[in-house]
C-alpha cells in the first residue's frame, strides 16, 4: 500500500520536501503520529489533512495510491 | 454543481493596473448590469520583529486551490443575483506594494456585488490552499499568518 503525502508552506520547510511515499499507516490518525515523531516540530505547525483534495478533520481510513496533503494555516489573498 | 467550466484563477507574478482596467472595460457590452464592486489585496510592508516585509512569495495547492475555487463560485452564483464574477490570485513573489489578489463581480443592483464580493474574498482567505511567505530586506523569510 502507498501513500503519497505532499507538504506545503512551512510544513515543507520542516521536512525538506515537497513529497514522501508512506507504505505502512492506515488511518489519517496513525499518519499524523508517524509524521510528528519523525519530524518534531511539524506538531506546532497546526496543520491539518487534505484527503485527495478534501479537508478531513476526523480520523479517517487510508487506502492504496490515496493522497495526503499536510496543509498549514492558509495565508492567501 | 452545474457544468459551469472551471476559470483559471492563478497568475504568476502580480496583478498589473492594467490588467484590472482591461478587465473593468470588457463588461461595457453587458448593459444589463448596474453595478460592479471590485476587492484588491495588496502587499503590506509590514514590520516583524524590526524588520520590514519586502515582498510575499506565494505558494498553492493548486490542484485542491482550483476545486475549493470553483465550489466558492458555484455556490456565489447560486447565492446572489449575479451577472459576472472572476477572482485572480497571483503566486511567485509580489512585492510589497503590488496587487496579489483580485475579485471582481457585477451585477445589475449595488447590493448583490457589495454583498456577493465580501463574501468571495472572505471565503478565500479561510478557505482556498494558499501560502504566503513573507520576504525581508535581509532575505530572511517567515511563513504568514491570517488575521
């Protein structure tokens, strides 16, 4: 299982990158604790999930070639 | 949602005076409308710290930015009484000074357009997956925060 997980905003700076392939996490939930204990600092982040393009606040079931995107605090306009 | 198309809402670099009065002069053939009101964003140079914001480089999401944008149109359309509607948003670096956000909609009473363009500009800067970071003359940068 794949899942693509795209970083934007500060949340890529934390990471230095644009994009990281997971294979074991099945939940929004689970992913969210892999990324924090890898990455410290992404927690003060606040950032929240987009599930292939639409905003999930509730822990939510992931499912193969799925696209996570890790979304700051939107700053536009 | 309607079959509506989707509008191509993001320019790269800032929005010029020129390309507003262009767009303002190509609705003088829609005579059913009475009334057009118009939201410009512009780059604030704001002190952070004693230090002076020199321009926003702004990043997106584009492929989620287009749907979020679209879904604000459909449901504005649905909502006011509207003849036209377009919303442009520049990425890359604008500097401070320079328009970075553009929302023009018209409409045959003042009411609707005031109401109807309010709401557009709000519901993009809680809504549309867009990121601003904001430059210093020392080349230095912090990601922006929404007020």
């Amino acid at each position: 299982m794949t899942i693509n997980v795209l970083f934007f905003g500060v949340a890529a700076d934390i990471t230095g990158k644009s994009k990281i392939e997971f294979t074991d996490v099945n939940d929004t939930d689970g992913l969210r604790k892999q990324l924090v204990e890898k990455y410290n600092t992404l927690e003060k982040s606040h950032f929240i999930f987009a599930l292939n393009k639409q905003v999930v606040k509730e822990n939510t079931k992931l499912s193969d070639g799925d696209t996570v995107a890790i979304l700051p605090p939107f700053s536009g306009g | 949602m309607s079959d509506r198309k989707k509008h191509k809402v993001f320019i790269e670099g800032a929005i010029t005076p020129q390309f507003i009065a262009d767009s303002i002069a190509k609705h003088s053939t829609k005579k059913n409308i009475g009334a057009h009101d118009i939201f410009l964003g512009q780059v604030r140079n704001d002190m952070i710290n004693g230090k002076e914001v020199r321009a926003i480089d702004y990043t997106t999401y584009q492929e989620m930015a287009e749907d979020v944008l679209h879904e604000i149109r459909e449901a504005t359309f649905a909502k006011f009484d509207l003849t036209c509607m377009h919303i442009y948003h520049s990425v890359g670096k604008i500097n401070a000074g320079e328009i970075s956000l553009f929302v023009f909609v018209s409409s045959a009473h003042r009411k609707m357009a005031f109401d109807a363009c309010r709401e557009i500009v709000e519901r993009i800067k809680k809504e549309v997956p867009v990121w601003g970071k904001e430059i210093f003359e020392d080349e230095t940068y912090e990601w922006k925060q929404n007020t």
